[in-house]
C-alpha cells in the first residue's frame, strides 16, 4: 500500500490510478487470507503466487508510465521488495509441503501407469501481454511455441495443453512440452518469469492465424542449442 499512497500523493498520475488500484486491491485481496493458513496448505501456497501475480501486474502498469515523478519509482521500488520477500516464501512452502507428502506405492504390473497427464494452460494474447511466441533458428512457430508467463512454471518436460485466445477472440488449443523455464530474478522484476511450451501438436489452421498474429508482434529468440 506504500507503493499506492505515493502515487496518490502526485496528481499527474490520477489517470493510472485505477488500475494500479485494480491490481493491488486484488493482490490483497489474494495474500490477507494467505495469512490466515498454515504456510504449507496448498490454497495458502496458491493465494501466494496468485497475489505476486496481481503485484506483477501493479509493477507493470509503473514501469509503463512515462513520467520522472519520483512518486512511481518510489512505487516500484515498494512493489519489487514485496515481490522479493514473497518469491522465498513461496518456494519454502513448497517445499515443506513436498517432505511431509508420502507419494503412492509404485505399481509393479509391468504398465506405463506413471506416465503423467497434460496440464491445462490458459491464457491470453495481446499487444502488451507478457506472453509471447517465441522461435529459435529456423524462424518456424510450430518448431517453437510460447511463452506463459507465471510465478509457477510447471517442471521440465511436463506435457501441457495451451488454450489460449488471439487478439481478436480466436481461440487456439495446442499440444506441447514445458521446454525451458525462466524463474523470478528480483534484480530484474520488470523481466516476466516463466515457461516456454514448445509447441508439439499445432493445426495448420492455428498456425496460420499465429503467423498472421506475428507480423503485427514478432516472436521473441530462443536458442535451445540444437
């Protein structure tokens, strides 16, 4: 709340102030019951990364402002060391509630069964999102895929199942791998961290219209070293 009571007391701002209000009001929205919880319970762990998501967002809309006040840096500054402190928090209860889960007996029937299910990814795209294609060397999308970014990447090599929806309403479902993981940094808050789905089952149909998206946006680089 420090970081809005500084823009409060610049006027010049009012015109942003509603969704930096927007995103902090869910943010505490989010961490207030958070406190309520045992650190280790899984609805605590998500309101956790739910609210740094909504403090993300508070710290976009300053970054995106162009003013010298020295109100929004003020702003940023109170916002990144929230983000920082939650970032710790998070991984430790994630952690502890690792060590106190007993996983299920193996099974020994000679089966497949531990091959994991595909987790649902939603989200969506537009101009100034941080989600983004991406592609390597070749330039091709569906060599590549894109980038979701999130404080809870899913691990390496997990299938996911995109859903997601192009400026304009067109929704995309697409197959693929989480490919590589960008974690948070705090010495770079305004860096989205993240994951890279490469994209393993994409209709030429989605792909058409994803090509079309990137001559309005290019994809980002990513150089998986093949």
């Amino acid at each position: 709340m420090a970081g809005l009571e500084a823009c409060q007391s610049d006027p010049s701002l009012s015109a942003k102030l509603e969704v930096l209000t927007q995103s902090l009001a869910q943010a505490q929205g989010k961490l207030f019951p958070a406190t309520k919880l045992a650190p280790t319970a899984p609805a605590a762990v998500d309101m956790m990364r739910r609210g740094m998501e909504f403090l993300a967002q508070a710290l976009k809309t300053l970054q995106d402002i162009d003013s010298d006040s020295p109100a929004v840096g003020t702003a940023a500054k109170s916002i990144a060391l929230s983000l920082k402190a939650l970032h710790p928090a998070i991984q430790n209860a994630k952690d502890q509630a690792a060590k106190l889960s007993v996983p299920p007996p193996a099974k020994d029937d000679g089966t497949h069964s531990s091959i994991p299910a595909s987790v649902n990814v939603n989200t969506m795209l537009n101009m100034n999102t941080d989600h983004q294609f991406y592609n390597g060397f070749s330039e091709n999308i569906d060599e590549g895929g894109i980038f979701v970014a999130t404080f809870d990447p899913k691990p390496m090599n997990s299938k996911v199942i995109v859903n997601f929806k192009l400026p304009g309403g067109r929704p995309v479902t697409a197959r693929g791998n989480v490919h590589w993981v960008r974690e948070y940094n705090p010495m770079t808050p305004d860096v989205p961290p993240g994951m890279g789905v490469k994209f393993t089952d994409l209709l030429p149909e989605d792909k058409e219209a994803i090509e079309q998206y990137l001559k309005q946006r290019a994809p980002m680089f990513y150089d998986d070293g093949v």
